[in-house]
C-alpha cells in the first residue's frame, strides 16, 4: 500500500469514511463516486483521492 491508500475490508467496503476511491489492483484502474459505475465495482484497495491513485500508477476508470 502507498501513501492515502488502504486494503478494502472483505467483500471490498472502504476502510475508513476518509477513503471515497475505489480502485482494481488487477486493472489499475479507479473509480469516485460520481461514476455511474462505482457501486458495481469491488474494491481491492481504496485510496483517499484520485491524486493519490495516480500517483501509484492507476488510471480512471472510464
């Protein structure tokens, strides 16, 4: 885990309220709230913000 990131809790619930990103470690890909896809997604890891997602590598999930 880097910097504003957190293992997801079993079947992928956010860790803590302060983690809103939800990322795929297979795909590196990240997903916020306002996409229409984010309750469709299991996290594998969450990240507190799109910034710090990126700055290990993941991409937004389009």
């Amino acid at each position: 885990n880097g910097p504003g990131s957190s293992m997801s809790l079993p079947g992928g619930g956010s860790p803590a309220p302060e983690f809103n990103v939800k990322a795929s470690v297979t795909a590196l890909r990240y997903c916020t709230k306002d996409n229409p896809q984010f309750d469709r997604i299991v996290a594998e890891v969450w990240f507190r913000t799109p910034s710090d997602a990126e700055r290990v590598g993941f991409r937004v999930l389009s």
